[in-house]
C-alpha cells in the first residue's frame, strides 16, 4: 500500500435513505445520480460548504426534469398569464421553453418575475396568502430545490416531517402516538404566527450560507427572496399594487417549503443541545413544516420558557398565544388535535380498569368534509348528470378516506357514509318535478351503492 493511500482518510459508508437510495421519483438517471451524490457528500461531510452548483442548477436535464414536475402539477398561471398548456402548444414548445431557460440562466441573465398573491379560505374560517409565481419561475426553483434538496436534507433530523420526499403526515402521527404510549401525556401545543410570512432573510440567508458557498446560488435565492408580490385590494375600483418583502418567503412558492424547513431545522437542532428538553426534560419533539408539539412526562415553566426565548428572542419569530396550550392528556376528556386527527385517552368499552390511546379523525376535519360535499351536491347543481355528479362525490370521498383511514377512523367514516348517502337521497328527490324514485324492488342504498356506483368508505 502507498504512503498516499496509508495517510488518506477513511470515508464512512453512508446508508441511504429511501429518497436516495430509490430512484422513486421518477427522474432522469442522470438528475438522480446527482441528487445521491450530493446527499453523500454533504453527509460525509457536515461542515463542508458547496461552492460550484449553479451549473447543475442550469443543466438541461435537471431543467427537463424540473419542468416534467412542474407540467404534472398544472396549476394556475402567475402573472404573465402564461400556462402550462400555452406553453406546450407554442410554436417552441417545452422542449424550447427549456432551453431558452438553460441559456438564460447560464448567461445569468435570468430575474425572477412577480408573485401574483391570492387568498385562500383557511379551516379555522380565516383566509392566508398564497403567493402564485409565473411557469417559468416554478421551473428554476424546481431546479434548484432538486439540487440543494438533498444537501439540506443531509442535515435535518428525524423529528421534522412536512415538505420532506419520503415523509408524510402519517409518520408524524405516527410518532405522536409513540411518544404518547411511551408516557410523555404532558404536550405543548404549540402555534407560530404567520410564519412563512415572517421569516427574517438575513437570518435564513446566514442559514443557507452555512452550506451553500456558491454566489449565484445565494443570489437566486435573495432574488427569490425579494420579488415583488402583486396584491389585489378589496376593493375592487383599487388598481393592484405591488409590495415588496423585506420578511418571509411566499408560500406556495416551490422553493419556499425547503427554505422554511430549513429554517425551522435550527429549531430543531437546539431542541436536540444539551441544554435543551431533549436532554434536561428527556421531552420529544414532533414538527410537520411550522406546526410542531413537544411531547414530556411533566410540562414545566423551563420547556415554555424554553420555547419563548428560542422562537421569539433568537429566531425572530412570534408565537400565537391564542393557539398555542399544554394539553395533560392523562386528564378525563382531555384531547390533542393534530394536522386534522385527534388523540384522546378512553375508557377500556368491557369495563377494565384501563384506559386506550385512540386517534381518529378530529370532529373540525369531519365538518369540513361535510361543508365539501354540500358544496358538490346542492340544489344548483340539479342539472349536472347524475354519473358526473356522483363521480365528483367518489373523488372527493376517496382522497378523504386515503389520508383520513388512519387509525381508529371507522366510526367516523362510517358517519360520513351516512351523511352523503342521506344527502344523494334528498338530493335526486328534488332534481324535477317528477319525484325520483330508484328501480321497483331496489332500496335506495342498493340504487346509490350498486347500480349507479356511490363509493362506500
């Protein structure tokens, strides 16, 4: 063996995780050797600081690849009104789209374009900002979130769920429910106020920073950062106007998720330090994007002031009192709601001297479902035929039940069945003058169900 190859340190094996290990997204071969690379490196390597990635970020086939996801998504234009069937039938096509982008980029003459901003209606019965930028946009911050994703995810810890490739919100119930059967019945609830609107940038940025060396990266991202958001007043005799943020990064934005998870990693890590819960109340910490618990056998002043001091003091952020509580679930009737489900501790149903952890669907989340199948069947849709109408009941049921049939659920799905089989019955009584009736000798459940293919959950 040679002095050179004696003196070289030796490099760690890396296990993978299934998002690099499992080319399960579909990408080119060659987008996804990168994206392994990269998680690798940045793996074997905690402190290293990547300094040559703007040019994977303007490669054709990380474009390509960029704009196939953009295109499977088809959402709504930005404000050039430019969409994604505009551009597939323009004289250039995707394929020129694309390369018209690659050059662009490569010539840095790119600028990011403005957000258009919409309101959306919340659960709570309040609206948020979702910030809409232009296809071309999408594509480059796909692009670059496909790069830099796997070096940030080479840092983030197991506690934190939300916007991550292989990571859902069942896991993160999952691992409540963990915790909670391990003893930690003591939880705080905890609540950030607007936080996608209220990240400081030159915080994020000091964060970014500390693995991202490349200058054009770090100036796409403040372009990012800092395009202008097209707000359109109440008041509809208003004309647009356009702000310009000094805080947070727009949510819906592509970018946006990696950076407010990236972001909230810190918390993460500190929680983690030895003079954190972690360690001085052995409490545990789940986090789905800014929604977060911390889960211990006792809540004490030290965890809250803990929580205070790190968000708001040292992070810049704000915490919504209003929202935010200690749950003691070991308390009679005490519950947890938690990104739509509900743990409670209930009574054993044969009288036993015990008490199950149960988590079923939150009675919040089934009214909302209820609130989403009057809108699809209501009296002014009497017109809509009838196989169209019960296919858009089928949709709507089923991507309920897929993320809503988790744990304990049947008996609210079952209530759920009930209600839209008695909602369809009123519903096709009333369509004419002539009453409706199902087939002589078929009950109305067997008509619904059977013959005209309502989905039963």
């Amino acid at each position: 063996m040679s002095e050179e190859n004696r003196t070289r340190p030796e490099r760690k094996y890396i296990p993978l995780p299934d998002a690099f290990a499992v080319n399960g997204m579909g990408l080119p071969e060659a987008v996804f050797k990168l994206r392994k690379r990269l998680y690798i490196k940045a793996k074997q390597e905690p402190k290293f600081r990547f300094y040559t990635l703007y040019d994977r970020i303007y490669r054709r086939d990380v474009l390509g690849a960029a704009w196939d996801r953009v295109a499977a998504n088809d959402g709504s234009p930005g404000v050039d009104g430019v969409s994604i069937k505009d551009i597939k039938t323009s004289l250039q096509g995707a394929e020129g789209f694309v390369d018209e982008l690659h050059h662009t980029l490569k010539a840095k003459r790119y600028r990011p374009q403005t957000v258009r901003r919409v309101m959306i209606p919340k659960a709570n019965g309040g609206e948020r900002p979702l910030g809409i930028p232009t296809i071309r946009d999408r594509v480059v911050q796909t692009a670059a979130k496909l790069v830099l994703e796997p070096i940030f995810e080479a840092d983030f810890l197991d506690v934190s769920y939300g916007y991550r490739p292989r990571r859902s919100a069942h896991d993160a119930l999952n691992a409540i429910q963990s915790g909670l059967e391990q003893g930690r019945t003591a939880v705080l609830d905890a609540d950030l106020k607007g936080y996608f609107d209220s990240i400081p940038h030159d915080k994020l940025m000091a964060c970014v920073e500390m693995r991202i060396a490349d200058g054009s990266v770090l100036k796409l991202i403040r372009q990012w950062l800092r395009a202008p958001i097209l707000e359109t007043p109440d008041d509809k005799h208003q004309p647009p106007r356009k702000v310009y943020p000094r805080r947070g990064t727009p949510q819906g934005g592509v970018i946006s998720a990696l950076l407010a998870n990236l972001y909230l990693h810190w918390l993460d890590k500190r929680f983690h330090d030895q003079d954190g819960p972690a360690q001085f109340a052995g409490a545990q910490l789940v986090r789905y994007a800014d929604d977060f618990v911390i889960l211990a056998r006792y809540q004490g002043q030290r965890i809250t002031d803990w929580v205070q001091s790190t968000v708001e003091d040292w992070m810049g952020l704000e915490i919504n009192r209003d929202k935010t509580r200690i749950v003691m679930l070991e308390s009679a009737g005490a519950s947890l709601d938690f990104l739509g489900y509900r743990f409670r501790f209930e009574p054993d149903k044969f009288g036993r001297p015990i008490r199950f952890l149960n988590c079923v669907p939150s009675p919040a989340a089934c009214a909302r479902e209820r609130d989403r199948i009057r809108e699809i069947v209501n009296k002014k849709r009497c017109f809509t035929p009838i196989p169209k109408l019960i296919g858009e009941v089928n949709r709507q049921l089923s991507g309920w039940a897929n993320y809503f049939g988790h744990g304990r659920s049947r008996p609210a799905l079952r209530r759920i069945n009930w209600f839209v089989l008695q909602r369809m019955i009123r519903h096709l009584k009333r369509r004419s003058q002539r009453p409706y009736r199902p087939p002589e000798g078929v009950s109305w459940y067997a008509h619904l169900y059977q013959q005209l293919g309502l989905v039963r959950l």
